[in-house]
C-alpha cells in the first residue's frame, strides 16, 4: 500500500455548483435497505404505483378475510341516517346500531372486581409487542374486501391479490371514520406509513414491471391518477371512471378490451395494472429532466480504535465485499472507497497502479480532497484493488490507537469527492463523533433509556436523535426501537424444538431476570448481554472462553467456540442482524459496573421515579373505561 499525505496546495479548488449540473449526492447514514403498534389495513380502494426508469442500472396460519360489510336498511323518507364508521355494526329501520356482543369482563386479563376494586391482571396475558415464531401468509384482498395485515412484529410472506403489501403502506387504523368530527371524537391519529422500496420477503413475487410504450402510463385526464384495479370501466368497456376524482374518460384505442358478465375486462386478471396492488411502470422520457445519473458507491468506514476492537470495521468491509460481487460491470457502475479515524483517507484504485494508494487529508477543520486524483472509477476498472483494499483494511489498521472519529469532516469530505457525479454515501461508523463546524452531530453510540424521546427527563442532543432517528424507521423497525427484544442466551441449547431460538421473547421487567442467568436485549441498533453475578462458570467458559467476566471490556467482540452453547449464540445474533440489517455493537453488561444500569434502564414494564409500572398503567386505564362505561 502506498500511502500520501496530501497538502492543501496540492488540492484541487472545488467549483461552484452550475445550473443544470449533478446536484449533490444525499447521504444515507446507515447500510440501506429498501426498508404503530396497530395492525391496520390499506384504504380501501388505494393502490400503490411506482415508476422505474428504462435505463436502470440494476435489473401461520392463513389470514382470514374480513366478513362482507352488509349495508344500511334505507331510512324513511326524510330521515337521514347518522355517520358511522366502515366496519362498525350496520343499522335497523329506526337508524339504531345493532348492538355487539358484549365482552365478558371476567375472561379479561384487565378485569376488576368492581370500579377501584384489587387487581386481578395475569402479567402473562397483557399485550407486548411479541414477535411470532411462525410465517404468516397472507392476501392483500379476499372476496372483493381489504384484509386486515398480520402484525408487523412476526414474520409474513404476502401474495398481492389487489391491494399493496402492508410492507409498503400500513394504515394506523383498520377502520376509516367517515367523517372528520368521528375521527376527532376518537382521538385516534390517521396517517399512512409508506415505504416505497421495502424489502420484500424472499419467498414473495417479484413486483411486476409494466410497459406502455412511449405513450406512458395510462393516467385520468383531470386528476392524472394512474390506472389500476379500482377504476371501472363502462360502456362495454370504452370509457373508464376514475376511482380518484370520479371523472370519466375515453379509453384509448390500443387499450381497449370487452367486458365480461361481472363488469370487469375480460383481460383484467392478465394485466397487472388491473389486478395488482403494486405495480412499476416503465416511465417515459417525459418524467425526467435529465439522463438518468450512473449508479456511483461511495463507501466511507470507520476505523478508529472502537471500530477495529468491536469487529465493526472487519463487518463493514466483509458487507461490502459481498455487495460489490452483485454489481454490474457496466460503464455506469462506479465506486470508491475511504476511511477515517481522526483523519481522512482516501484511496486511488486506479487499475494502472500496481496497488491501491491511500491518500491523506490531515485537515478535518478545512477539509478538502484530492480531486485531481482518480478516487471514483469504474467497477470494471477497479473490482481486482477494490477486494484487495477491502481484504486489507481490518490488517491495515488493527494497531490503530487513535480513539477519536472526525466524522463530520469525513462526510463532507466525501460529498466533494461525489460532486462531480453524485451518487450513494454508503457510511459505516461506530463510536463518538467531534463536534466539526457546520454539522449537527450526535453520539452514535448511545443506549436509548425507556424510549428517551418520548420523555422530558432525557438530554436533548438524545431526545432529538431518537425523534428524528424513530421517525425514519420503518414499522418493523420501530418497534424494537420503543421496546427492545429480550432472549435468554444461558439455556439457548434447550430451545432447539421450540422453532426459532430468538423468538422466545422475555418481558421488559426486572422480575424476569435472573443474577443466574445471561440475557440478550436489541432494540435494532445496539444489543446488550447481561450477566448475573450468580452465573455458571462453566456456561461462562462455554460462551466467552474464561469462567469470569470481571476485568472485561464493555465492549464485547463474540467468538465462536467449539461448543453448541456458543454456535447457538453467534447463531442467534447473525439472525438479528439479518433481520435488522444493521451490524448491531455488542457491548457487555453486569451489576457491578455502570453498564449494569444501562441495560436495567431498558425494563420499561417496571415502575420508574414519576412513572407508573406497565401494569399499574394498564390498571388506571381499565379504571378510567370503567368509569366511562357506568
């Protein structure tokens, strides 16, 4: 490896952005992915649709459907019939609800003997956020209806029959009030959750791809509503009405097909656009102002002393190397690589060099980078110093003592570097940040306390990464995030026949751990292990190779022994981070050291200085229904 450091002199002069130039990349802070307690279901009559660009780079039980809804008896003449909520009992001749069987109050894990009466809450049956064990498989739609989506804590394959995944859209109620003063009286919050490119599960069907041509999409004259299985077609089928607007249009010559008896074209079920939830269509030069930009990968990794010591920096390298192996070759495809401790490295991979050479910027106050040199380059150029650098790095700096991380500089650095052709910032960081000029930085490795930014006792440089953090994440993201998942780790071996060994969840309660057991807790970012004072050593020797954890570092990088205590364990965290898609710190936590209180902060179940326990929570709210129902 040749290794420069590069003075400012030698830098080239960034340009002013030009109109009608490539705008600056935008960053994304963590691997990507394409990524509300309430099970909810899609509106009904609503679609999702998405454009994809013709010159892209990169090619449990059955849920039952919801019953049909049986329609109001028409109200005597001049009486209208009061709104009401879809879904909710219909009414009779006099315009009264059927009333619905009522709950039986003594089967209720809530109950209570009468009105401020002693407890009778079973803490095994109150509602957590519990992840099933099983795979759900669902219908978007049954029988013409919206189904209601399985929870987004279990695991689910969906087949889309006219509505689009809950992985895309999730309503946060599965029913719709008809108007704004019900939804004012439920004091419920409506909104849509949207994730246009989540991942979908393996075993689901690719989301069709359609062509119009160079006409584009089919789309409502007035409301520019794209076509899909809710607008209706009449006039055997030469005009169509808008499920958006309501306006009817002619149906092109090229598009158009007979009706069949149940009033829908009899080529519905071949087209995609009519049948599906999800679509993508092939957009036309009309909906771009320029040439689609070639796909560029900028890398950045952390490699401070943290870093390397938690096996963040190996994960990260080992991560990319396998994304690099699925890119195509093409001429459009370009990437490039650098790192930083409390300096800025970038490197030159240029195939003409016999090696890769490792450019240094020392300046975080001012930065700059070497644009004169070839730090973005073609895969095909590139992919033989690509996976050599990327074998090195971890090598390169294992002797790294350097404990501060100048993020903030490296990411700007970065964006100059990818002014030229924008693109992906692709960031890998792990410990403290600096505080550099010009960016609002926060720790990226904090521990959130009992959902800290749902609280005013938190610091606000916290409560300000977990609003803004939370309020990025996806639904199944973040619910780890408000109530982290808690296993055992110390009897892993014993759970071989109960299905997966991480779905055997703990609640978030103090009462349920044990000073003789080991426990894991994730909350989709950091994942602590906890041990008790009273533990076997032997079960110790088995999982971390010595009989005492006393004198170990918080931060704890898992080896695998040869031993099925330990294969189960690395097994169980490489899951979680799987599903996660995040490399998750471990860091190590016992009663005799602060970290002991970090992890007991996250029993949110248990009672807190000016906050009630999750039950005696629950208690108070079935009291005060109580009260309202007498």
């Amino acid at each position: 490896m040749t290794i420069t450091t590069v003075p400012r002199a030698a830098a080239a002069a960034s340009q002013p952005f030009q109109a009608g130039g490539v705008p600056p990349a935008a960053v994304s802070f963590s691997p990507p992915h394409r990524s509300h307690f309430q099970d909810c279901v899609s509106l009904r009559s609503l679609c999702h649709r998405r454009l994809c660009w013709p010159a892209a780079p990169f090619g449990a039980p059955m849920w039952s459907s919801q019953p049909p809804r049986t329609g109001a008896v028409p109200m005597p003449s001049g009486m209208q019939a009061p709104p009401r909520m879809f879904g909710m009992p219909p009414t009779n001749s006099m315009g009264q609800q059927v009333a619905p069987v009522p709950p039986v109050m003594g089967h209720s894990p809530l109950s209570t003997s009468q009105i401020g009466g002693p407890s009778k809450i079973d803490p095994n049956q109150i509602p957590r956020p519990t992840p099933s064990s099983s795979i759900a498989q669902f219908e978007t739609r049954q029988s013409n209806q919206a189904c209601i989506p399985p929870p987004a804590t279990g695991d689910f394959i969906v087949r889309d029959t006219g509505n689009c995944s809950p992985r895309l859209m999730r309503c946060t109620m599965s029913q719709i009030p008809c108007t704004g003063d019900l939804l004012s009286t439920s004091c419920m919050p409506l909104a849509l959750m949207i994730q246009p490119l989540a991942l979908p599960h393996p075993n689901e069907e690719p989301i069709q791809i359609v062509d119009f041509g160079e006409g584009g999409p089919l789309r409502c004259s007035r409301c520019k509503g794209y076509i899909n299985p809710f607008m209706r077609f009449v006039d055997h089928g030469r005009r169509f009405i808008c499920n958006l607007c309501g306006f009817t249009d002619e149906t092109p010559r090229d598009y158009y097909c007979n009706l069949g008896p149940d009033g829908r074209r009899r080529d519905a079920d071949e087209r995609p656009e009519l049948c599906r939830g999800t679509v993508e269509f092939v957009a036309t030069k009309e909906y771009m102002i320029r040439e689609p930009m070639p796909a560029v990968f900028f890398f950045l990794i952390d490699v401070s002393m943290n870093a390397i010591q938690t096996g963040a920096t190996a994960a990260a390298c080992s991560s990319i190397s396998q994304s690099i192996a699925e890119l195509p070759e093409g001429p459009r495809t370009m990437v490039g690589i650098a790192t930083f401790d409390s300096s800025i490295h970038f490197y030159n991979l240029k195939r003409v060099l016999q090696q890769p050479v490792m450019l240094i910027v020392p300046d975080i106050q001012d930065v700059y980078t070497p644009l004169h040199s070839d730090i973005i380059v073609q895969l095909a150029e590139c992919r033989e110093h690509l996976e050599q650098l990327l074998d090195s790095i971890p090598t390169m700096f294992e002797s790294n003592k350097v404990a501060e991380s100048a993020f903030g500089a490296a990411i700007k650095a970065s964006f100059l570097a990818m002014k030229p052709t924008g693109g992906r910032l692709l960031v890998f960081q792990s410990g403290k940040c600096l505080c550099i000029a010009g960016f609002y930085l926060f720790k990226c490795n904090k521990a959130l306390v009992k959902s800290i930014g749902l609280r005013n006792d938190g610091k606000l440089d916290d409560r300000s990464y977990w609003i803004t953090r939370a309020a990025s994440l996806s639904v199944s993201l973040a619910i780890p995030f408000v109530y982290p998942r808690m296993i055992s780790i110390h009897d892993l071996t014993s759970k071989e026949d109960e299905g997966s060994i991480i779905s055997a969840t703990i609640p978030l309660s103090s009462e349920h751990i044990s000073e003789e057991g080991i426990y894991l807790l994730e909350n989709g970012e950091d994942c602590l292990i906890y041990v008790g004072n009273m533990v076997n050593p032997d079960i110790l020797q088995q999982l971390f190779g010595t009989s005492s954890v006393e004198g170990f570092s918080s931060q704890l990088v898992l080896q695998q022994f040869d031993n099925d205590l330990s294969k189960k364990l690395n097994e169980a965290v490489n899951e979680i981070r799987r599903q996660r898609c995040s490399y998750l710190r471990l860091q190590l936590c016992t009663k005799s050291n602060p970290s002991g209180m970090l992890f007991f902060s996250y029993m949110i179940e248990d009672k807190a200085p000016g906050f009630l326990s999750y039950v005696e929570f629950l208690v108070h709210v079935h009291r005060q229904i109580q009260t309202k129902m007498t």
